[in-house]
C-alpha cells in the first residue's frame, strides 16, 4: 500500500514539474495557496 501511495505522490509530482514549466507563475501561486 505504501508504495502504491508513494508512487502516485511522485507521479503527481511530476505532472506538476512539468505543468508549472507551462502554466504561469500566477497559477503556481494560486494552487499552491489551495
């Protein structure tokens, strides 16, 4: 179970590497406030 979990964390992760290099900065910000 926990390593399911971890990946599914590094997974988001990464998504969230390669979105932020698109999306603004603004956007960071505000999910980041989320």
């Amino acid at each position: 179970m926990g390593s399911t979990r971890w990946r599914c964390r590094k997974r988001s992760i990464e998504k969230n590497h390669r979105r932020s290099t698109r999306i603004p900065k603004q956007m960071e910000v505000k999910r980041s406030q989320i």
